[in-house]
C-alpha cells in the first residue's frame, strides 16, 4: 500500500530509515509518528512557510518575467 508517499510521514520515514513509510515495521511507524508530533523540524517545515516557492513556481514566474521583459 502506497498511499502516504510525499506526505510529511514518509519524509520523516525516508530521511530516518531510508525507506518509504508503508516499508516499516510497526515499531518504526509509531517512531515516526512520535517524531513528527514532537519535533518541530517537521511541526514547522520549510514548505509550509508562507514565502515557500516550489521549483515550479520558480520557474513558472521567471519564464513570465522573461516573456515580460521581451
């Protein structure tokens, strides 16, 4: 079952096991699950902070800027 891929619970399970959240042990869920309530390096991701630009944006906003500026 793959449903929680890119969801904040599997970058805690990539970056701490190296493998997706749905790959873990019970164990290692649960420690995930502690993590993200506890830590606030994932209660405040960079993401969610209100001047974040995805690389999309980024780059959807710099090719109007150069179309612009012909």
């Amino acid at each position: 079952m793959t449903k929680n891929l890119n969801t904040t619970i599997d970058k805690i399970a990539l970056s701490e096991f190296a493998i997706h959240y749905y790959q873990l042990s019970d164990n290692e869920k649960q420690w995930c699950h502690d993590e993200m309530m506890n830590n606030p390096k994932w209660l405040d991701p960079f993401w969610k902070h209100p001047d974040y630009k995805s690389e999309a944006q980024i780059i959807i906003e710099n090719k109007l800027q150069t179309e612009y500026d012909k």
